[in-house]
C-alpha cells in the first residue's frame, strides 16, 4: 500500500493531473501552478512542509502576507 500525499509538492502533481484529466487548458495550468508557487513560498517561509499543518489561522497569516 502506498502512503497518501502529504507534500505540496505532491498534491500540485495530483492537482495537475485532474486539470489534465478533465481537459483544463495548458494556460489554466500554468496560471494555477502559478499562484500555488506563491502559497508555496508562504508555506517554505514559515518552514511548513506537510499539508496536514496548514490550518485556517495559516491560511488567514497568507492573505494577510499577500497583502
């Protein structure tokens, strides 16, 4: 049995192949992956690696950093 996904990196992977499994353009892929490399860096800043330690306060701390 394989272990679920925890990584960012690994959920923009699968991300990217249901765009791609559900025909989304190459463009909407491109601006997606785009703004999921920001929240990256956001993530990479406050040293957060696996998904399961993003919480609604992280998210909140990310729209206030984009702004």
């Amino acid at each position: 049995m394989t272990t679920p996904a925890r990584s960012l990196d690994d959920w923009i992977a699968r991300y990217h192949q249901q765009l791609e499994i559900l025909n989304f353009s190459d463009r909407t892929w491109l601006t997606q992956r785009s703004y999921l490399r920001v929240f990256q860096r956001f993530l990479d800043e406050l040293q957060i690696y696996d998904v399961q330690q993003v919480t609604a306060n992280v998210l909140q701390d990310f729209q206030r950093w984009l702004f």
